[in-house]
C-alpha cells in the first residue's frame, strides 16, 4: 500500500528544453509527450506522471547485468536525497545546463531528470542512441552515458565539461583516450538499488599518477566488506536496507576503494582464484582492441584461462600477441592465457556491450 507523499513543487530555476514548469504545468506537458512525443519523450512523460502522483514510491526496472531483471520500488524522498548529494559531490548549483541521453527507463535517466526538477537544472533532451552528441551545438555543464555512448563521443566531448559514466565498467582502452581531453571524466559504481552511483573516480586528473585513483563514496555513505570480500553498502539516505553486492573490493579507508571484479565471474583455475578484470586492467597497457579474458573446462585445471581479442586471426598477430604477453611483468605466471582466440567481431547486447558468452559459444564448441 503506497503512502501519501507530498511531491516538492519544481525549483523556479528549472527548465526542460529551455522552458520553466512548476508541477501543473508539468503534468500537463508530460500528458503531451505521451500523446504527441517521440517514443523517448514518451518514457519521459510516462515517468513525469508517475513522479507528479501522490505516492511515495517509483516504480524501477534493474538492468539485469548483475541478474534477472526485476521492478523494484524506490522511495521519492531517497531519490530526492541522492538527487541533492550528486549536485554536491560534483558540484553542480542551480542554473547547471545538463544533458539527458539516457532512456527514461532505467534509474539513470530517470534520476537525471529529478536531479534538474530539485536543484533547479536546465535539461535539455536529446534521443538516446550511440552517438548521443552527433546532434548537439551547445555546450553543457553536465551529462551522463553509458561506456559505449563516450566510446563513440570522445571526438565531441569539448561540448561536456563535467560526465559521469555508469552502466558497466570502463575498459582501460576508453580511459586512455578521455586522458588528454579537457571534460572531467568521472566512472561511477552504483546500481538501481542504491538510486544511480554511491562512488566515483575521477578518469582523467590534472595530476598524473601512476596507479588509478580508487572510488571515493559520496557523502553518509558507510561501506565494509563481508566475508566473502564483497562490498556491503550502508545508506540509510538512500535505502532502508543494507545492500549486500557480489562486487569484490579492497576497502583503502572508510572512504576509498578498489573494485577488483565481480564475485561470479572468479576463474578456478588449478586451485587458484583469478579476477578477469583485473587481468584485463593488466593487459590492456598491450592491446588496443576490444578484447576479454574468460574461462573454458579443462580436465587437468578445471577451468583454464583463456583470452578472446576483437581482430582478424593471422599466424604473425599471434605470434606477436604471445610475444607481447610474455614481456608482460605486471601479468603474474598465472595469469598469462592458456589459449588466444581471435574473433573478427564480437558478439553484442543490446545497449552495446559485449555479450561474453554468445561470444565464447561461437567460437569455442
């Protein structure tokens, strides 16, 4: 049973697509999306209304990366409070002109639009696609993507000076080409439950380090490890629960750390416990294509490593690909690939990532 809930009337600095609403006139303007809009504008409208009722929840779909898919319900007032703790961490006032390429859908789109309509942001709304940019000549304070969207934006990112980046880690082959550029780059660690990211990194600092900076959690955010070395996130802000993920980390201080993997995708290899993702951070200082390491049964290991790379075969690249690994010192004895295979293109999801396993079944029976 919903509670009543009293929606805040909107900032008087909030603007969508360069027009002021308070909630009436939002009401009605989201009535127009559904009838007139695009289908993207539909979802906005459908996700206005639902906003604008009197009930103290929304009703969320999961991505379904760390699982099955599923609606969950989130709290008004803890999607409000995330709203307000992202304009601070990031520092973003009133008056910010931000930028949704992001499906109302998922909780990142959706948070976009109820971080302008309580801190008072001037949004503008372009059609989510993979080329979020291609179509826009202005320049913003603020925007959010997906990993494969900045993939194919870097050449535009001058428009951008703030960008966060969630849905999926960041491959060490997009880090480096967002180094240089002048957007301040930020991956983020969240997920639908604990409303958008609890946790950023900066990709691209002025100051260069030689190891990457660890996530850095943002503000009544509590985080420990349980035994299984997974991060237990403690928000009351944000959600009643504890949220217990199948993220393994290293906790630096009560504020930082490290995101080694993720627990299900541990390799067995011969007794040892190898992380792909961390393999992967390893490797990518040698390759420059789209690649992943992953598993396949073995009789003598039980699993043995193995690693997939986006190109077409030749003898010479193999050779040189072993070459190339063996010089490796950062790679560990074990962790160096049983077997290369190399795949002309890989196997993709539907919003762009790599579908590992339809890729892996292809090639390997």
């Amino acid at each position: 049973m919903a509670d009543y809930y009293k929606v805040p009337e909107t900032h008087p600095h909030f603007k969508l697509n360069k027009q002021h609403f308070s909630n009436a006139e939002l009401r009605q303007h989201a009535f127009q999306f559904i009838k007139e809009g695009e289908a993207f504008e539909e979802e906005v409208g459908d996700f206005i209304l639902e906003w604008l009722k009197p009930q103290d929840f929304v009703k969320v779909k999961t991505s379904g990366s760390t699982g099955k898919p599923k609606t969950i319900r989130l709290k008004k007032e803890y999607m409000v409070n995330s709203a307000l703790a992202t304009a601070k961490y990031f520092d973003l006032p009133e008056n910010t002109t931000a930028l949704l390429c992001l499906p109302a859908t998922y909780i990142a789109g959706k948070m976009m639009i109820i971080r302008a309509i309580v801190c008072g942001w001037q949004l503008d709304l372009v059609p989510p696609s993979s080329t979020p940019l291609d179509q826009v000549f202005k320049i913003y304070d603020f925007c959010a993507m997906t990993p494969f969207q900045l993939d194919n934006s870097v050449a535009r990112l001058h428009l951008v000076k703030k960008l966060i980046v969630g849905g999926g880690a960041m491959s060490l082959r997009l880090q480096k080409m967002v180094k240089e550029v002048n957007t301040k780059v930020y991956e983020t660690y969240g997920m639908t439950e604990t409303i958008t990211h609890i946790a950023a990194r900066r990709i691209n600092p002025t100051k260069k380090k030689k190891q990457s900076r660890p996530f850095k959690v943002l503000p009544n955010i509590n985080i420990s490890k349980d035994d299984r070395g997974c991060l237990v996130i403690k928000a009351p802000n944000l959600s009643d629960e504890m949220i217990v993920t199948n993220d393994v980390v290293d906790i630096l201080t009560y504020k930082k750390f490290r995101w080694k993997g993720r627990i299900d995708n541990v390799i067995n290899s011969g007794g040892v416990k190898l992380h792909p993702e961390e393999i992967e951070k390893k490797l990518g200082k040698i390759i420059d294509s789209r690649f992943f390491i992953t598993s396949i049964p073995d009789d003598a290991l039980g699993d043995k490593l193995v690693l997939f790379i986006e190109a077409p075969f030749s003898e010479e690249g193999l050779a040189e690909m072993k070459e190339r690994i063996s010089t490796l010192k950062s790679l560990e004895k074990f962790e160096h690939p049983k077997k290369i295979y190399f795949v002309e293109k890989f196997e993709e999801t539907s919003s762009g990532k790599i579908h590992r396993d339809n890729t892996l079944k292809s090639r390997v029976n």
